[in-house]
C-alpha cells in the first residue's frame, strides 16, 4: 500500500519522506507498528494514543480518502491496494 506523509511529518524527525510503500499490513494498528519500525519512537508516539488503543491526537489518518475515526480506528483493515495519507492536527487560518 502507499503511505503519503504531509506537512511536517515529512520533516527527517519523523518521515523524512512524501511517501513510501508498505505490504503485508493487515490494519491500522499494524501500519503503525511498522510505521515506529521503520522511522522511529517519535513517530510512533503520534502515531498512537498513550495506552495505544487510538490513533494520537495530534494525528489525522484517512483511508482511501475516509478518515480512520469513521470506519474502525485502528482495527480498519488494509489492503495492498489502498492509499493511507498520514496528516498532523495544524491549526491556523
């Protein structure tokens, strides 16, 4: 699947990328995981809420478009096929 990072996940303190591929990613929760793996407790400390069982607060997740909170937080099942875009909370007018 694509991962998409924006604004300053982008930044070499957490992605240090626009995108990146990932597979064999059954959910949420596992993207995650694979997410602090490959770039870091930083990242992972957003990704997850503190008793990680939510997505962070300061982190907007979609799927295919669809935010994660409105289909199963971290249970949303993944496919290879699906584009998971990766935004932080930025406030500002």
């Amino acid at each position: 699947m694509k991962v998409s990072f924006f604004a300053y996940y982008r930044d070499e303190e957490y992605a240090g990328r626009r995108t990146d591929e990932f597979s064999a990613v059954k959910d949420l929760r596992c993207l995650g995981e694979a997410l602090g793996g490959r770039y870091g407790e930083k990242f992972r400390h957003e990704f997850f809420s503190p008793d990680n069982k939510s997505l962070g607060a300061q982190v907007i997740v979609l799927v295919n478009g669809r935010r994660a909170e409105f289909l199963q937080g971290l249970d949303t099942p993944l496919s290879e096929t699906d584009q998971v875009s990766i935004f932080p909370i930025v406030a500002g007018g």
